[in-house]
C-alpha cells in the first residue's frame, strides 16, 4: 500500500499538520473579527468563541469532512449574526477538504444552505438600502470564493485519483513483467532439462527392465539411477508448476524425509532414520526447509564423503524442529571443506525462517549438518 499526503509537509505527521491549519485559520479569524466592523447587538465574547470554534474545528477535516463542514457553516452562521461581517475563511477549507475527500454533493447542498441562511442574517442586521447592496456585494464575493474552493478540492482529489492509478498501473506492470519472467525461467528449465533427465530415466528403466528379463540381478546402483531419475522428474514438474503458478503439485515435507533416507540407502550407504519428540503438523514453508536440508545434506554425503554410514535424526520440540545429519565420512577439523552452492542455499533457508544451521566437520570425524527451525504449529 502506498499512502501519499497532501498539504503537508514530508516528515510531518497530518495531525499536526492539521492543527497548524486549525489553529492558523482560527487567529485569521479571530483577528480579522477583532479588527473589523462590529455593527450588530450580539455580545463580542460569544461572536469570538464562534470565530475561534471554526476554525479550530479543521482539525478534524481529514477524519469528519462532513461534520466539520456542518460545524464552520455553523459557527460562520452564528458570528455572522452576533454582528461579524468576517469572511468564513474556515467554511472554505471545509469545503476544500469534504470535495476532495470526494463529498461533492453533500458539499453543494451545505454551501448552497449557508448561503441562504447569510444573506437572510444579514439582511435581519443590516436594515436600509446600503445594508442591501453590502449583503448583495458580499454574497457574490462569498460565491466566488465558494467556486474557487471546491474547484481546489476538486483538482486535489483528481490529481490525487490519477496518481493513485498511475501507482497501480505500475504495480500491475512489474507484476506482469514477473510472471512473464517466471514464464521464460519455465520454458528454459524444460528445453534445458526436462529432455536430458527423461533419457536417463528412460534408460535406466530400460537397464532393469533387460536384466531381470535375463534373471539376471539388478545392481543397486541402477536402481538408484532409476529411482533418482523418477524423483528428478517429479522434483522437476513440481517447480515448472510453482514457477507457472500452479498450486496442484503439493510441497514436500517432513513427511518424505522416510523416502529420501531409503533412497540414499540403495546407493550402498547404511542409513539411519531417528524420530523423537511427539510429532505435530508444521507449516510448509518449515516442512520445505526440512526436507531440503536433509536431501542436500544425504546427496552430499553420496557423493562427496566417501562414508559407509549417515543418520538422520529429526525432533520434534515445541518451538523448533530440529533436525541433524551425520556421516562418517573424510572430513576431518583439519580440513574443512569449502562451502559450496548447496551448504549457503541450505543456510539461507534456514536464515530466511530465522533458525540456526551448523554445518562443519565432527570430532571424531565426518561432518555433520544441523538445523534449528522455528515452528508455528498448524491448526
């Protein structure tokens, strides 16, 4: 939301603006009353307070348009019959503000009954044929000065309108350019990858499907081929559908870690899987992360640590969901590997969410990976 002030000045907040106005226009009032003509019987003191009152009441513009309009056209009624001939400096903002808060027709009709009600005050104050022609020379002049402030109002409100547009066509634009974006990253992803996984999942299928034919028995490592090929494919689709914006394909989740695990046991790995803690639904964002985390860390491993063991522990606390990966792998404190590309996209995950990620070489040997993401449990 992009919100926009008028008539202030930047870095002042409206309220004080708006009293600046009120109490401005107020001691205009008060002393243009003070110095002007006082012909009529009403009490000086209460005529004041109503010069006074008017104007004070801007302050309220922005929040109550109409009923500030109401109480200056009041109070302009009201000194006007105690004998100020003011000009109703006040009624005017008022009108400024109410026309461009977009209350044109209420506007009209106020300032078309205020003029009424002064020149049938004035002409009860004003007796003779002078006091005539002063009422018809002040209520052209009030006329005038009425057009001219609704014509602001009016021009404010519609510059406003189109800026408000203008910042909308803006937000629609970028928006549009991202999806188009999103769109080309698609397209690219499926000429680029798509076609090369489909053939090794292909011929991977091919592969077992040969040689059990001939009884023969399959490798572990085909099978891992095979399987991992089907999960690229599936991990594949499930980003062009985010990508296209399509919301059909679910998240993976702490749910398919078992699977993941599993799957890094037939490569020749010896894998654990350790749950503790009483297991409770987390949001996906969360679920997500846990997942990736775990994948990163068991791909990684295979491919990289040259160990015979992993274990994945996943706890389930009450604020957290803590997981941990470890191996027995090459890595030793004396030489720490470089982090690569999925050890930072791991942590900026786990930053994004505001948790805690370690990641380095164990003691005793091998590396371990572990995670602390803040939960909100879902309902």
């Amino acid at each position: 939301m992009v919100i926009r002030r008028f008539g202030v000045p930047t870095g002042v907040p409206a309220v004080v603006g708006d009293w600046a106005i009120a109490v401005a226009v107020a001691g205009l009032m008060l002393g243009t009353g003070w110095t002007g003509e006082h012909p009529g019987p009403g009490p000086d003191a209460l005529g004041r307070v109503l010069l006074a009152a008017g104007g004070l009441a801007l302050a309220a513009r922005r929040r109550a348009p109409v009923a500030v309009l109401a109480v200056t056209g009041v109070c302009a009624v009201g000194y006007q019959a105690m004998g100020f001939g003011a000009l109703s400096v006040a009624y005017l903002v008022a009108v400024y503000s109410a026309v461009r808060a977009g209350r044109r027709t209420v506007t009209v009709i106020a300032s078309v009954a205020l003029l009424v009600a002064l020149q049938l005050t004035a002409l009860a104050f004003r007796a003779g044929p002078a006091g005539e022609v002063l009422v018809r020379a002040r209520s052209t002049l009030e006329i005038a000065w009425l057009v001219a402030a609704f014509a602001a109002g009016e021009a404010v409100r519609q510059a406003e309108q189109r800026a408000d547009e203008a910042e909308r066509t803006r937000e629609e634009t970028a928006r549009r350019r991202a999806d188009e974006e999103r769109l080309h990253i698609a397209r690219e992803l499926h000429d680029s990858l798509t076609h090369q996984i489909s053939v090794i999942k292909v011929q991977s299928e091919v592969a077992v499907h040969v040689a059990r034919r001939r009884g023969e028995q399959v490798p572990e490592a085909l099978l891992a081929i095979q399987e991992a090929g089907r999960e690229a494919t599936r991990e594949l689709r499930a980003t062009l559908s985010v990508l296209r914006d399509d919301d059909t394909a679910p998240p993976r989740g702490v749910g398919d870690i078992p699977e993941l695990v599993e799957r890094a046991g037939k490569t020749g790995l010896e894998t654990t899987l350790t749950i503790e803690g009483q297991r409770h639904d987390v949001t996906t964002t969360v679920g997500r992360t846990a997942y990736r985390i775990v994948q990163e860390s068991l791909t990684n491993i295979v491919r990289h640590a040259a160990a015979t063991t992993a274990s994945v522990r996943i706890d389930y606390r009450s604020d957290t969901l803590a997981l941990r990966i470890d191996d027995d792998g090459k890595a030793t404190p004396t030489t720490a590997p470089v982090p690569g590309v999925g050890l930072l996209g791991m942590r900026e995950r786990v930053t994004a969410l505001g948790g805690l990620l370690r990641a380095e070489p164990r003691d005793e040997g091998g590396f371990t990976v572990q995670a602390e993401l803040p939960v909100e449990r879902t309902p």
